[in-house]
C-alpha cells in the first residue's frame, strides 16, 4: 500500500508542538539557571588571569574562552553541559509518547512516521540551539562588561565558528539519546543507557584508549605512539570536540599533535614556523576539518539508525 501526500505532511505542527512542550516546561527554568550559571562562573573566574595578561595579545579576548582558568566554557561544554542537556531533551522523546499511550493516536492523524520523528529531532535542536546562543551571548557580553574591550572580527569568527561546533555536538548527543529513547520503551531504561554512554566516553574511554593503543601499535618511536593512541582516542565525540576547539580558539597551535604534546610537556615545532606566531583562521579550521566532518557524520549515522528502527517498530493502541 503506497502512502498519499508528501512523507512530511504534518512536520510544522509537530516541531512546533514539541517547540512549545519544552519551553513551557519546567526545563526551560532550569536551562536558564543553568545557562546563567554557567557564564557567570566562566566569565568571573576568566577575567582576573586576562587583566593580568600583556594587553599585546592579539587575540585576547579568545582567552576569555581557553586559557582563563582551569574551568573553561569548551570544557564545561564538552564534559557536562551539552550532552546532559541534549540527553535531558531527547530521552522520552519517543518513550514518553509510548507510555502516554498517545504514540497511536498521533499516528492515527494524517501524520506519517517520518514527519513525526523528524519533528522531534528539529525541535530538540531549535531547543539547543536558542539554549546555546543565549549562552554565547551572554559569555560575550559579560566579557566586553569585563575587559572593557571589544573583540576584532577573527576573534568574532572563530568565537562564531565554536558555536556553531557546539550545536553539531548538541546534535550528536541528542540523536543518541532520540535512538536509545526509540530502543527502549522505558524512559528511564533510555536516560540511564544514554548516560552510561555518557560516562563511558567521557571519562573512561580516555584512559582506555592509550592502553589498547598500546597494545596494538607496532611503532617505536613517540610520534607513531601518539598518532595510534589519538586515532583510538577519536572514537570518542568528546576528543573531537575538544580538538577542533582547541585549534580554533587558540591561533598559535598548528596541529593537534602540537596540542598533545603540550599537554606532555613536550614542543613541536615545524619546519619554517614560527613558534608562537598565529595562523589564520581558515587554516585553523583546515587542520580539524576531518574532525568537523566525522562530528557531524556521527550526528547524522546516529539520526539515521534511529529513523530506521522507528520505521520498523510496531506501534500498538
């Protein structure tokens, strides 16, 4: 039986409709604290280190996001705040319609399987992304208050390009939670898978990573080490965001081998460079595009196998 009318029939009303559940939620109240929070605390920690900085710096108010202090917004973002807030949105998104037993009834109307779950999806990410703007906003704006500088406009770009990064990252996480909400009947069987998930490649696939790297390499010298040990360590959607972050935030890095082997204590320095000097941002953004590429390949393998298993589940009154 072939279905009549376009497959997103109904997409409008759906997003729109899931738009107006989170925000008249008691989500949208703690997404502000949290939003709030979260810039006062990184702009009130950040500020101090900057003034004491040489006023030279080019890019000064970038620090405001990477080296300012040791509780930095991409680290807040990449460890904590973007994957429980996109988890938070998407874990009953589908299991909520089932054991509201209402999943039948919206079927029921003239709206296909497709409009529906693209709808969802469309309205957790328009949640993220309003979520994520504010957050922005207010980080710059506290900042300028601050500093009492403005930002030049490769500050305002690169400042542009990490927002832009974060929503892909929300968007990862919240299509896996979508998935595991499609999986599991049970909400709270799909937040615990989801942050289990979480945990695991935050915190521990980390640490696991450079042991099976290990355990595998066949190179001897420390480069071809560090090489295998970030390959296993791309797995992970965090290590991705955080290094394309820490190429377009900071100038001065050239690569991510570079940024590794800071962490090590250890310098790399390329033929024909000049240590310290900045690159463009272009060139920035050249160097983690495989990392772009792959965050965002994930965000949309994720959303695919979801589309596929909620095409094929059975739907019961």
């Amino acid at each position: 039986m072939r279905r009549e009318g376009s497959a997103l029939h109904g997409f409008g009303v759906v997003t729109l409709k899931e738009i107006a559940d989170h925000f008249s939620s008691i989500l949208v109240v703690v997404l502000v604290v949290l939003v709030t929070a979260t810039a006062i605390v990184v702009v009130s920690l950040g500020l101090a280190p900057i003034k004491e900085s040489t006023a030279e710096d080019p890019f000064l108010f970038l620090l405001l996001f990477t080296r300012s202090s040791p509780l930095t917004l991409p680290l807040l973002l990449s460890a904590f705040l973007v994957p429980l807030l996109a988890i938070g949105l998407g874990f009953d998104a589908v299991s909520g319609e089932h054991n509201r037993r209402t999943l039948s009834r919206i079927l029921s109307q003239p709206i296909y399987r497709d409009a529906l779950l693209f709808g969802k999806f469309a309205a957790g990410l328009f949640t993220l992304t309003v979520t994520f703007i504010v957050l922005w906003l207010l980080v710059i704006g506290l900042g300028l208050w601050g500093l009492g500088i403005p930002p030049n406009a490769e500050e305002m770009a690169r400042a542009l390009i990490l927002l832009l990064i974060t929503i892909v990252y929300g968007a990862f996480w919240f299509a896996l939670a979508l998935l595991f909400s499609i999986v599991f009947r049970s909400a709270a069987a799909a937040v615990l898978v989801s942050l289990g998930v979480w945990l695991f490649v935050t915190f521990l696939w980390p640490s696991f990573a450079p042991y099976i790297a290990n355990a595998v390499s066949g190179s001897g010298d420390i480069l071809g080490l560090l090489e295998t040990q970030q390959v296993f360590a791309r797995l992970s959607p965090v290590v991705l965001y955080n290094e394309i972050v820490a190429i377009v935030l900071d100038p001065s890095v050239r690569s991510t081998q570079q940024s590794m082997l800071a962490g090590l204590g250890l310098a790399l320095i390329e033929r024909g460079s000049i240590p310290g000097a900045p690159i463009p941002l272009l060139q920035s953004v050249l160097i983690v595009w495989p990392q772009i590429v792959g965050l965002v390949a994930g965000s949309i393998l994720l959303f695919v196998i979801a589309y596929i298993v909620f095409q094929r589940q059975e739907v019961r009154a």
